[in-house]
C-alpha cells in the first residue's frame, strides 16, 4: 500500500478521493501473494503441521516431555531461527512496543494453558466439538470490534464445517461443568491470539518475522515464569532426571526447528489471508489425521465418522470456493483513468 506520506501528496495535487482510493487499492493488490504462493504456504503448514505431531508424540512418549515446557522450548527455537535468519538479512528487524506486544503474547500462554485443561478435564470429542467454536468466536470479535463483515455464504459454510466435526467426535462426547468452562475460555483466548496475530501484523506494517521476532521471546518468558509452578523439572521424573542420550537430544531439536516452521507459516496465513482461513485449514488437518490414522494405523472409524468426515471436506471446499469467487471480484477494479457516474456528471 501507499504511505501516507504518498497519499497526502496525491490529495495535495488535487486528485479526486475516489482516484486516490482507486492507486491505493491497485497499490495493494500487486503486494498481494499470488495464489499459487498462497496454496503452497496452506500445504506446507498441513504437512508441518502433521510432521509437528509425530514428532511431538515421540517426544512425549519416550521422553516424558511436558506440555508447557515443550511449548517454551519451541518458541525459544523460533526465536533463534529467526535470530539466524535476520543475520542472513532475510528480514530486517522493526522497533515495536513491548507494551502494545504483551497482549499477543499472554494470549498465546493462554490458548496453551486452557487448551492442555480442556484436554485435561475432557475427552478428545469434547474439546473438538468446543474447538469448532473458534470460528463463530473469530467472526463476532473481528465483525464488531475491527468493522469486518463476512458473507452470508461464508457463514453458511460453517454449518457443514461444524456438523462434520460434531459426526466425527460423536462416540466420545462427554460434557462436565468444569471441562467446559475451561474449554470456553480457550475459545475466548485462542480467537483474541488469532485475531491479534493478523490485527498486529497490519497495526503495526510489519510481516509474520517482524512480529514473531517480538512474540516468541515474550511468550517463552512469560511460560518461563508458568514452568517452576506447573511442571518443575527438578522434582523425581522431571527433566533434570532423564537420561538424555543423542537420539533425545536430536528429536527435541527437530521437534523445535519445526515447530519454528509452523509458527511462521501460522503466522503468515493469518496474515495473508484470515484467521478464519486458517481455521478452516484446522478443521481439514482433523479429517486428514483421521484418516491417516485409518489408513496406516487401521485405527477404527464409525460410518457416521466417514459422514462427517465428507461434511468437514464440502465445507472446506464450499469456503474455499467462495473465498476465490470474493478474490476475483475484488481484482476487478476500476481503472484509474474512468470516473464514476456521479463524478463524470459534477465535472462538468
């Protein structure tokens, strides 16, 4: 987009608004990702995302490594990715306020701490269930807090999105009071990160690096302070106990390097396209771990699962489709040098 420098010297010059509006959005629109980036970037997240969970689960298994302090570790790996990537001059880096930056980065320990509850106090099919929520969640806080309107279509498409995610967990759905109060305030909190991610982003002119560079210290230091009270590594089976041999050492480093992977792509997608897209990404990412799980682990699926797994996919596509539909008629922008009826009319 045009600075605003550049865009008070074309009011200056005397241009009409709507001609100034008409360079800003041209402007905008070669800045743009191209589609054919935008797909790649979605893909790489689903593959990183699914890479991020194998190794994860390896970590857990034979290492016994807690949630919160896996989470510290993986930001501390993202900052130093990107530490190594500002040094190669990849991008450079952008002063921002610390305290405008602290809101992002609680939120983000608060997506991590009510999500390992709701995990907790709940069963998987209840905490995807509440998870579906996000979305309406997002659509509320950006529509009446940041001015944003969605198509009626694309809020139609939540309709399948969530049914699909409700047949898909329907054999493991098991509400209490407790496990639902924590899981509805990870909604609350996993929306306001989400919506921040892409809000900061453009509040402040930055890419997903710039910010990231700021977030992931923070987060990692406010988890720090979190690890002492939740998951002391000193006490019998923590961390300072275990045996570390080089095989452990070399899968919680790739476990982190990936991890700074699928936080910049998160980042990025947020960014580039919506919170509500990479929502949407989630949902599929769930039908896609089911079936990879049947298909390589002959894990067990009910036909009703194999409905809402068919649900989940046509309102991913649906959304995809109507997305694509909204970004070509947003191209068809009106040339520079053709006046609106009204204008054409007063100008003379």
């Amino acid at each position: 987009m045009i600075s605003k420098e550049e865009e008070t010297s074309l009011k200056q010059q005397k241009l009409p608004e709507h001609l100034v509006t008409s360079i800003n959005q041209k402007m905008a629109f070669l800045t743009e990702p191209s589609r054919v980036f935008t797909t790649f970037c979605l893909g790489l997240n689903l593959f990183l995302a699914i890479i991020i969970v194998l190794l994860n689960k390896w970590v857990y298994v034979h290492i016994n490594f807690p949630n919160v302090t896996m989470t510290f570790s993986h930001f501390v790996m993202t900052f130093i990715g990107l530490v190594i990537c500002q040094s190669f001059n990849i991008f450079n880096v952008k002063r921002l306020p610390i305290f405008k930056m602290l809101p992002l980065a609680f939120t983000f320990c608060g997506f991590v701490v009510f999500t390992n509850l709701s995990l907790g106090y709940n069963t998987v099919g209840t905490y995807q269930i509440i998870k579906t929520m996000t979305m309406p969640c997002i659509m509320i806080i950006q529509s009446y807090w940041y001015g944003r309107s969605f198509l009626l279509k694309i809020k139609m498409t939540l309709i399948p999105l969530t049914l699909g995610v409700f047949l898909n967990s329907f054999y493991d759905i098991k509400f209490n009071i407790l496990g639902t109060v924590f899981a509805s305030i990870g909604v609350v909190v996993t929306s306001l990160y989400q919506v921040w991610v892409g809000e900061k982003q453009k509040e402040f002119q930055v890419n997903s690096m710039q910010l990231l560079y700021y977030q992931a210290p923070l987060s990692a230091a406010i988890l720090l302070l979190v690890i002492p009270f939740v998951e002391p590594p000193w006490v019998e089976n923590g961390l300072f106990h275990h045996s570390w041999s080089s095989t452990d050492v070399i899968m919680v480093l790739s476990s982190g390097v990936v991890a700074f992977l699928v936080n910049l792509s998160i980042y990025w997608i947020i960014g580039n396209t919506s919170a509500v897209t990479y929502n949407v990404l989630g949902q599929l990412k769930f039908c896609l771990t089911l079936i990879g799980g049947y298909v390589l682990f002959h894990d067990p699926i009910q036909g009703v699962q194999f409905l809402g797994i068919l649900m989940t996919f046509i309102g991913v596509y649906l959304y995809t489709h109507i997305k694509l539909k909204e970004q070509q008629q947003s191209k068809g922008l009106p040339l520079p040098n053709k006046l609106p009826v009204s204008d054409r009319s007063s100008s003379k």
